[in-house]
C-alpha cells in the first residue's frame, strides 16, 4: 500500500519536529527550515537554467547541503544528541569558496554594484541569492532566540549566497549578457 502525503496532523496549525516534539507552525524553526526548502526548491529552477556543467554540479552539491541544513533545523535541538542526522563539514564552505575564486579569476573586476537582470538565468540567480540571505536571517534570529543553530549552517548559507552572486556575473558572462551597473540618481 503506497504511503499517503496527507496525514491530518497538521490540520491544527501544528507541526512535529523531528524527534516528537509538537510547534505551532508560525515556530521560528519552522519559518528557517521551510525558507531552506523554499531556496533549495529555487536552486532546482537555477540547475535548469543554467549551461555550465560545473555551476549545475555545484548547486546540486548546495542542494544536498540544503536538506542537511533542513534536517537540522528540523530537529528538536535538546533530542538531536541522540539521533544520527547528516552534518555539515568546513570542506563544503571550502568548496564554495574555491568555486568563487575559480569564477572570479575569469570576471572583470567589479567597479559598480550590479542590477539583478539582462538575462532569464541571471535574474533566477539572484533572486536565489535573496531567499538564500533571507534564509541566513532567519537562521540568525533563531539563534539569537535562544534556539540552536550550528555556526557552520550560517557560514554555509553566508558563502552560498556570495558564490550565487558570483555565479550570475559568471553565467552572464557566459552568455554574453553585459552587466547592468548601478548609476544612482544625484
């Protein structure tokens, strides 16, 4: 018999964490772990837009991290010892970091701030970048809530949205799509 999507238990306006414990699903943990999925679902979209097999392998690496990330933040903190979840690792940020330098190295130097747009692919990218920020201040909030929060996760989602800012001005120039500076009216 195939397992139901649908459980009912939700029906109240409450979720479980992993590990049983019941939260209203307004709960900050909520709101980060749902902003991770919402990002990692938005990555998918980047994946299918982008030509360079490199960037795709890279946001699929981000993806995995993601669910890592989510299964975290999903997690009851005071049940979490016990339980085996994924972790994430200083050689993912390294990853990140190496992948920006790689692309860097090809860019002109920036002398303006750029515009989001010109391009499908290069607006998809940083509308990523801002949900991956936004996920970053909610995992921030959580922790200056009281609640757990890895370090690691709020690097991790730090350097991710650096590298997808890196990433657009890469795709852009790959596709030959000039960048859109900033002149700010005076």
């Amino acid at each position: 018999m195939a397992l139901k999507i649908y459980t009912k238990t939700g029906d109240d306006g409450t979720t479980s964490l992993i590990g049983g414990t019941k939260v209203p699903k307004s709960h900050l943990r909520i709101e980060a772990y749902g902003t991770v999925d919402e990002l990692n679902s938005y990555l998918g979209l980047c994946i299918d837009l982008l030509t360079d097999p490199t960037g795709q392998q890279t946001l699929r690496e981000a993806q995995d991290r993601l669910f890592t990330i989510g299964s975290a933040l999903a997690c009851d903190p005071v049940k979490e010892p016990g339980m085996k979840l994924p972790d994430l690792k200083d050689t993912d940020i390294r990853l990140l970091e190496t992948e920006i330098d790689r692309m860097t190295q090809e860019l002109p130097p920036m002398k303006n701030f750029i515009l989001p747009g010109g391009h499908p692919t290069l607006s998809h990218l940083h509308i990523a970048r801002c949900v991956c920020r936004r996920t970053e201040r909610h995992c921030v909030r959580l922790e200056l809530e009281g609640e757990e929060v890895a370090p690691l996760i709020i690097q991790y989602l730090n350097r991710l949205s650096d590298y997808l800012f890196v990433l657009s001005r890469y795709a852009g120039q790959q596709l030959n799509i000039p960048e859109i500076p900033w002149k700010p009216r005076m």
